[in-house]
C-alpha cells in the first residue's frame, strides 16, 4: 500500500516537457524521397549544401526505423548542446509542471510531442525532421534540423515569459506571511530561472547575436543565492520510531540535505516524525522473506501536517540478514523519491494555489 499526500493539495503531475519536437513527413523530389546506397540524396552526402550551417543546425541518424533513425537525429542534435549545457532532470520535470500549470506558456511549448528516448536531459525547442532515405542494407536514415532564425525567435519569447514568471514569483515571496511560503515562491522562482539560464546557453549556441539581445528583469546568482539562504532558515527535525540503528533517520537527513535544509532539533521550522517495522514473512528452501512499513509525516511550524507518507512491501533473499538488506534498499527509495518528491510537490502547491 502507499499513500503520498499533502494538505495544501495535490498537484496534478502533467506529463509535460518542455519541447516543441514536430515531424515533417517524408518528401520527394532533389531533397527527400527514398533511395539506395547508389543513389543517396545530396542532404545525406554533403549535408552542408542543402542546411548550410549558418542557416541550420543539423545531425542524421540512421536506424532500422524511420522512428529509429529519427532518435538517433535527435540524439546526435542534442550532443551538441549536450558538451556545453548541464540540465538536471528533476528541475527541468518541475519547470514544466510549475510552468504549465501556470498557464503563462502555451500548450505546445509544454506538450509532449513524442516519446524520443534520447539519452540526454537536453529538451529542444523547434526541432523538425526531414527528408529520409532508405539504403539497399534497408537501413532508415533521417536529417534533424533547427532552422536557426525562427528557432532564435522562439527562444527570444520563451525566456522573456520565464522571466516575467521569476519576477512575479520573487514579488510574491517578498509579500509573503511566513518563511515557509515565502521559500515556497523563491524555490519555484529558482526552479524557472534554471531553466531559463538552459536556454539562454542553448540559444548563444544558435544564435549568438540573438543571446546578446536577452534581457532579464533578475539577476540569477542573486535568486539561487536567496533560495539557499532561505533553506538555511528552514531547519528540520527527524525522528523515526522503531529505528534502531538510525539507518532510515539518516536516509531522511540526507535527503533534506539534497534541498539544503539544516537537520536539527533545536528550534525546528519543520519536524518530520514518523515509524518503521521490518517483520519475518515467508521461508521456504529458496528464499527468505520480510515485510517492511515505513511512515512519515512532515508538520509545519503551526504543527498542521504538511505531508504524509506511506509505504510497504516486501523484501527477499537467500538469508534474513540479505532480506532486511533488500528492504533498506527499498525504503532508500522510497525516501528519496516519494517523500522527497511529495515534500516538493508540497511547496509547488502553496505556489500554483492548490
């Protein structure tokens, strides 16, 4: 069984991300169409001639597939932002439901266009793929391209409304009546200018004149340094009944440390509480079992509760003491996944106003 919940609400996870990933149908003609090895089209052999670069960007991918070859387009366009820009996945997944549920960009900049498996956490903007060929192995390849002077204007428009959205979020944390929620406003203020600053490097790559012409209403070292000096402020209690060893309320204090919140029991703006048990279940020749319970309740400086969280399972192996290993293992998780994520999805929730 397992319940998350938080008391200002649930927010609804859209399954957004940012991206903008249309595709072009096949041609034919000089440019498109299929072809064999011996009559592959110029934008396959000289791609440079067809997309020159000062125009496009450009990557071709090669697979069993159109689809396939399509990733592998989009996988070789990503690596060369990829070099030059770290983006950190879980910011990116907040920036686009802070973002969307906002309603201050439009649907498609937030809709997931298709499921492009690339092994990056760079999303593009205004990526289009074009012409395909197939060679006489039956291999599928495809050119991806980024138009540079359209795209430039997209992104123009895209950080500007980030930006209004960071300015708005920093005003409403000045007037804010409390420090939980004004770490709440500053949090997703922070979350929304990271991703902006994404792209801003991913537009000095398309057009560096373009990136020269941005203008932030805020300066972004000064609002990750107000996050951090407000998680100082936001220290946080552990305890954990039935846990012996300390192995869980160290679990819990690392993943507070991950959102730069002081662990201590003096003076606590938050308090976690919570318990665990790890049971004997099913023995047979193979294998032994235990069940584990894990509870979890984060209150507030009032002492409302904020967040609670629970979960169970079971955990096997070949001797108890490999059984009980399993299910640390699993609570691990569950502590820095679902409690983490619902202890976010809780200060996301005091901004979106559910």
């Amino acid at each position: 069984m397992k319940t998350i919940q938080t008391w200002s609400g649930r927010i609804a996870i859209a399954t957004v991300v940012l991206a903008v990933l249309a595709s072009c149908a096949t041609t034919s003609g000089d440019r498109g169409g299929m072809a064999n090895a011996n009559d592959l089209p110029e934008w396959y052999l000289n791609p440079q001639s067809v997309y020159p670069d000062n125009t496009y960007l450009t990557a071709i991918g090669t697979g069993d597939t159109r689809r396939d070859a399509e990733q592998q387009a989009l996988a070789g366009l990503s690596q060369v932002f990829e070099a030059q820009i770290r983006v950190d996945a879980r910011t990116s997944e907040r920036y686009s439901e802070i973002m969307g549920a906002q309603g201050t960009v439009s649907e498609s900049q937030v809709r997931l266009a298709q499921n492009t498996n690339v092994r990056s956490n760079q999303t593009l903007l205004n990526v289009q793929f074009g012409e395909a060929a197939v060679d006489d192995m039956g291999q599928v390849h495809v050119i991806a391209y980024i138009e540079r002077l359209p795209t430039a204007r997209v992104y123009m428009d895209l950080i500007e409304t980030n930006g209004d959205q960071v300015e708005s979020f920093l005003t409403q944390a000045s007037a804010s009546d409390g420090l939980v929620r004004e770490y709440a406003y500053v949090s997703a203020a922070a979350v929304v200018a990271s991703a902006n600053e994404s792209l801003r490097g991913q537009l000095r790559i398309i057009s560096p004149g373009f990136s020269e012409m941005v203008s932030l209403p805020y300066d972004p070292d000064t609002v990750l340094q107000r996050r951090a000096d407000l998680a100082s402020r936001m220290r946080v209690s552990v305890r954990i009944d039935g846990d012996g060893t300390g192995r869980i309320a160290g679990l819990v204090r690392e993943a507070l440390s991950e959102e730069r919140f002081p662990v201590g029991a003096e003076s606590p703006v938050l308090r976690v509480t919570g318990s665990m048990r790890i049971e004997d279940g099913e023995v047979n020749e193979d294998f032994l079992s235990v069940r584990w319970t894990l509870t979890l309740d984060m209150t507030g400086p009032d002492g409302s509760t904020l967040v609670t969280f629970e979960d169970q399972s079971r955990a096997s192996g070949v001797s108890r003491e490999a059984a009980v290993s399993f299910a640390y293992r699993d609570m691990e998780e569950a502590v820095q996944q679902e409690f983490v994520g619902a202890m976010r999805g809780y200060f996301d929730g005091l901004v979106l106003g559910n």
